[in-house]
C-alpha cells in the first residue's frame, strides 16, 4: 500500500521536475541549462484582485471642511471631481482651466520643476468640469495667484521659504496626514481618483468612456479595477432579481378554496 509522506510541505507537494528544454522561455544559457531538471508548480493558484479602496461623498465633504485654506479645498474637490492623479493635478498651468467651457485641458509639459509626473502618453485629455469646481477655481486663483507669484502653476506653496513656488509631492503628502489627524479618516490622494471612477461606472458609464477620462492606453485596465460590484450592488439587483423569481404557491391557492 502506497503512504504519502505528509511531513512534505504542501507547496513542495505541487511541484515536479520538468527538463530545461520543456521551459516556457530560453535565456541565453538555453544551450547549456536545456538538460538540467527544474522545479515547475502543478497547481497555479491566482491571488483574487481586491477592489480598489474609495472614499464616501459625506466623507469627502468632512474632509473639505476640515481643510484650512482654500488651495486645499480645491486640491480636494479637484481630485473627487477630475479622477486626476496626484501627478496630473501637481502639473495643472492656469492656462489649462476653460472657464467658459467648463473644460481643464491636461497637457505634457515634459520636465517640471516640482516634477510633477503626468505618469503616461495618453495621460494628455481635456476633461468636463462642474460650475462648482470652476467657482472654486477661480476664488482660489483671485486670492493666491497676486501679482507677488511668478509661476503659472496653479497649485503653490503657500507658506515658508519658498512660498508662491509650485506645491510639490512632499507638500501633499502632508496635507493628508494633517487630515487624517484632524478628521480621523483614512485617506489617500489615490482613493479619490477610485471613487470617481467607481461612481461613474455605477452611473452606467461604459469602460471605454472611462478609460478616454482616465487617460489609460486600452480600456482593460480599468475593466480590470472597477468592474467588481460590491455588496451593496449586489444586494440591490438581487432584490430587483428576487421579485421576478418569485413562484406562486399553488398549494396555498388551493388550500384557501
């Protein structure tokens, strides 16, 4: 009778020898390594994708409020309203914001010096905008951008010794952390960019509207990060579900003649 060793581990039992020559690829020792034996994995087990972490309106409006400068506040409403990166918002010129049409037209600059990264080359798209968003826009610029700063970044420093310079990644970095510590909520600049595109895809706008938005290069990605509903969703359509499912109960039907 055959006894399996089980003092084996379990990842050690879910291997077996293949010779180099049976390898899904060749380096350039091919020639020399294609007898020797290697161990291949029999079972390939796939790490489920999580869904990205997003952020709640009411919280985001919290977060708003706890902002103490209005430099601030646009940052925020800009990233829950735009699904810009950090990046992109970082390398945002005045000239950039269409007032009249409502529109913030993103574009590569190149090198920047508070290099700010606009990440891809499909990273460059002009975006629709809210009134709101645009009305903050340009309070913010009437009460910062004086004749004082000498740079067409819209997002500068505001304090210290290179104040009116462009706000750079550090400056966010803080901004955050004093939120978290004013607010209690866990927040990064990356959630906002998943809460927007999570709610445009609840709202019925298909992926390859998203990905034009996004300023991805193919539409998987995005259907890869936001087509997994979550449990409210699901929980809603199978009560839409439930009502069409529904059996009438003949034995009751009879039972009251």
């Amino acid at each position: 009778m055959k006894v399996d060793d089980y003092s084996i581990q379990l990842s050690q039992r879910f291997k077996k020898q293949i010779p180099g020559s049976r390898r899904g690829f060749k380096d350039f020792l091919y020639h020399i390594n294609k007898n020797r034996d290697y161990d291949a994995k029999i079972l390939k087990v796939k790490v489920p994708k999580k869904r990205p972490k997003t952020i709640s309106k009411e919280k985001i409006a919290i977060l708003i409020d706890a902002c103490s400068n209005l430099r601030d506040k646009f940052l925020i409403q800009l990233l829950w309203e735009s699904g810009f990166r950090i990046g992109e918002c970082l390398s945002l010129w005045l000239e950039d914001f269409i007032i009249d049409a409502r529109k913030i037209d993103l574009k590569d600059r190149g090198e920047l010096p508070n290099l700010a990264d606009i990440k891809t080359v499909c990273s460059p798209r002009r975006i629709d905008v809210s009134d709101d968003l645009m009305n903050l826009y340009m309070d913010y610029v009437a009460e910062y951008h004086t004749d004082e700063v000498d740079t067409n970044h819209v997002f500068i420093k505001l304090s210290g010794k290179d104040k009116y310079q462009p706000m750079e990644y550090p400056d966010v970095a803080s901004l955050f952390k004093r939120l978290r510590e004013k607010t209690g909520i866990y927040v990064t600049h990356h959630m906002f960019r998943h809460s927007h595109f999570d709610t445009l895809r609840k709202q019925g706008w298909g992926f390859e509207k998203i990905k034009q938005r996004g300023g991805w290069s193919n539409v998987q990605t995005p259907m890869q990060i936001y087509s997994h509903p979550d449990e409210e969703e699901m929980r809603k359509d199978w009560e839409q579900a439930e009502k069409r499912m529904k059996l009438k109960n003949k034995t009751k039907e009879n039972d009251k003649k």
